[in-house]
C-alpha cells in the first residue's frame, strides 16, 4: 500500500489552508478596513478629539477638552460649553458616512453649496486635524454636501442638517441656570413678593428624596408636585445671555422686585436664581443668578411654572394617614355600613371575623381611600357643610391608627359637575374630588364573595 497520493494531497491542503491565512483573508481584512476607512468622514474616533472650531456668518466658535473630560469655549469668550451640545457635534461627525464620493469637481464648489459653506468644522485631534465644510441638502431628506480638507473631496453624507446649520454662541454656551442632583438638595426655599414656602428633603443620601413643608406650616408635600418642581429647575434654560457690559447695566436697573427667588441648600453650598418680569406686555422674562455673573433671558412661561400656591404643594389625600398606617376603616354609605379590620396584615370583617374576605379586594379598596386627592380646592376655612350635601354625606370613612386612636377621616358629599364636594381629615376647608370613588366602594357580601369565588378557584 502507498501513502504518497495522500501525503500529496495533505501537502496540497495545508499549502491552499496558508495561502488562505497568511494571503487571502489579511487582503479581505485589510479591503474591508479600507471600504470601512472611505465611508468614514474622520480618520479619527470620538474619543481622540480635543479641540473644535465652528465657522459661520456669525462669527467662530473655538473650544477645548479640558483636564477632567470638560469642555470650554476658548473663543470669542472663556466660558464653559454645554457638554451635551458638543456630544451632539462631535457623535454626528463620527458616525456620519460617506455615501459617495463627488468625482471630477474640479474647483466648481457653487453647485453643492460649498463656495461659501453655511458652516466650517476644524476638528483637532492631539497633533492631527480636518476639516470639514458644510455645503447644500443632497438629493434625500437628512443627507449634506460637505467638502473634506484632507483630501479636498466634495462628498455626499447622511448628515443630518439640523445637527450643523444654526449654530451660533450661544448654541454651544451652558444655559441651565441651576447645577443639582436632586438627592444632594436638603431644603428648597421659595420666596414670593408676599409670602414663603420651604420645603426639607427629609430623605437625603437616599435614592428616592421624600420632601416635607416646613413653613409657613409644616405639611406633608405632594411629592409628585415636588419632583415635577425639582425636574422644571433642572430644565431652567436661558433662551439668551446678556454678559456683564453696558447692556447688562441697562437691563439691571429695569429689575426692581422679583417674581419668585428660589435657593437651593446643599451640603456644597447655596445657589440662587432670581425670576423677573418688569413688563409683562413685553413678554420678556430675565434671570439673574449672581449680581457679578450674567443676566438670562429666559421663558415667562418659566415664572408661571415655578410660582407656586402652597396647597399645590401640599399632600393633597384628604383621608390624612398613610394606607399602611390604617388599623381599622370604618365606612358608611347610605346602603353600605361596615368595618375592615387589619389584623396581622389580614383584613377582616368586624361582624364576621371568621369569614374570609377578599385581600386583594380590601387592599385595593383601602388604598383607593386613603390615596384619594383633592382635585380643587372650593374654600379655604371652614364653612357651613349643608349647601355641600356634608352634613349628611354620601360616604363617610374613619381611619384608626395601630394606636387605638382615630387618625383619618373622609367625608363626601353633594356632586357638582364632574367632581365631588369633599372634606377631609388633612386638609382644611372644602374641596372637590373624583366621583369614581362612590362606584369603588364595595358591599360587604362583594368582599366575601371575591374571596370564595379565589377559593373555589
């Protein structure tokens, strides 16, 4: 028997498997990095940049990447740029793509727009640097002509033209007024011409903040309403800047009595924005942060925003206790009269202890009570019940605390419209609530029936 046709063809196999390896797939890598090379606008990744320069009718904008990953505006002014902004440029032109190349434009830039480009981007990154021009719309919806310096190629993009054209100053300058993590503020102070409101955050280090009203009474707050509050500071902008100058001086001395001044404390320190309107009809709306820092033209809409009644702030759960807080509910309609009793995390009956009730359907009855929040508020003080229909209401319930005491009540009366008048144990005066409610209450034999109908299931 001989091997030599096998020892040959293995011979054969192992040469075809080198040129394979050491040949054909490097060329096919080294293809493929090329075609991915020529549809890159860059010769450089997102992270290796360190410097821009935008060029428009405007004027140039310079910035910088700073020690500690920031970035500033070097020129015309020294301020700090608004990171998001830059992230914005920066991520468009890295992951912009070449869809073809322009051939044989020779020095006819009109046609495409680039004999006098909207915008002109110098990006530096380290010892390296390129250009790129901002020309005319292509032929497609979200696509540009650019010219590249490098190679002074006219080329077809997916650019999308929002994210170049427009750009000035102050798109690139930071415009929130205010600088917080929500968690990190201890105590918000609102001051209004004739009134208060400070509000603790009685859950600092936590991740969730639970606030509290501390004056001018001390409160539980609507802790929707308060984040809402927190999320509109956040979102505080300057829609302009008028830097220290003559015109900042001019506008100064139109600013007499602020709308609203809001402070936030921190372990860090303080900041404070103080909100103008001096003419209303004007429709414009100042800022002031600092007496030596710039003034911010800001939204009226702003000022509406962040003026806030004190009951709008206020835990509006008229029932005033927690639903994990209820030991006992005692619940009266004018066909409906029983008690829930929570024993051991289990509600029961009064009248029927042995008897199963529904745990799901309690639990969400309950809560459904205690959470149920003042819509409007009708008056203030106190006042006579009857014309309310509270004298002798549709339904009345009583909270007992695990203390034996009763901590919660809630009566509601007459309905007007789509709401219905209502008072309640944590707020006073009367208010307007949901009518949902009266449809939600259930009978006792419902809560029995619930929970055998789970049993025979």
């Amino acid at each position: 028997m001989t091997y030599r046709p096998t020892i040959l063809l293995l011979v054969i196999l192992a040469a075809l498997g080198g040129y394979l390896y050491w040949v054909e797939l490097p060329s096919q890598r080294q293809e493929e990095q090329q075609e991915t090379a020529s549809k890159t606008l860059l010769p450089f990744p997102d992270t290796a940049i360190t410097g821009l320069s935008i060029s428009t009718p405007q004027g140039i904008v310079e910035m910088s990447l700073l020690d500690g990953g920031r970035w500033a505006i070097t020129a015309p002014l020294q301020v700090e740029a608004d990171p998001r902004e830059v992230q914005s440029l920066i991520r468009a032109l890295v992951t912009g793509k070449v869809t073809r190349t322009v051939d044989d434009v020779g020095s006819a830039l009109a046609p495409f727009g680039l004999d006098q480009p909207v915008t002109t981007i110098t990006v530096k990154a380290g010892g390296q640097q390129d250009t790129i021009s901002i020309g005319d719309s292509g032929p497609l919806s979200n696509t540009l002509y650019v010219l590249r310096g490098s190679d002074h190629k006219v080329l077809l993009t997916d650019l999308a033209p929002k994210s170049f054209v427009n750009k000035t100053l102050l798109t690139f300058r930071r415009k929130e007024l205010l600088r917080f993590v929500q968690n990190d503020v201890e105590r918000v102070r609102l001051t209004y011409p004739t009134t208060e409101i400070v509000l603790y955050n009685m859950a600092k280090d936590k991740p969730k903040p639970s606030w509290k009203i501390r004056y001018p009474i001390e409160a539980e707050a609507d802790q929707t309403e308060v984040r809402a509050l927190m999320f509109r500071l956040e979102d505080l902008k300057a829609l302009g800047i008028i830097d220290p100058g003559p015109q900042r001086d001019a506008v100064a001395k139109t600013l007499t009595s602020p709308k609203v001044k809001i402070t936030l404390h921190t372990a860090e320190g303080d900041q404070t924005v103080k909100l103008y309107q001096p003419d209303v009809e004007s429709g414009e709306a100042i800022a002031e942060t600092k007496p030596d820092a710039p003034l911010y033209r800001i939204s009226p809409a702003a000022i509406k925003d962040l003026t806030k009644e004190l009951f709008t702030l206020q835990d509006k759960r008229l029932l005033g206790v927690d639903y994990t807080d209820i030991a006992m509910l005692s619940v009266k309609t004018r066909d409906k009269e029983y008690v829930l009793i929570n024993q051991n995390g289990e509600w029961l009956l009064e009248d029927r202890p042995t008897e199963k009730v529904s745990q799901q359907a309690a639990d969400l009855f309950v809560s459904r009570v205690a959470n149920l929040p003042a819509e409007e508020r009708v008056i203030k003080q106190s006042a006579p019940l009857a014309p309310y229909g509270l004298t002798a209401p549709a339904a009345e319930f009583v909270a007992t605390g695990k203390n034996g005491q009763v901590v919660g009540k809630l009566s509601l009366g007459n309905q007007a419209g789509n709401l219905l008048y209502a008072t309640g144990a944590r707020l006073q005066g009367i208010f307007q609530v949901r009518p949902d409610i009266l449809t939600q209450i259930p009978s006792k034999e419902e809560l029995l029936a619930e929970a055998d109908e789970k049993k025979r299931g």
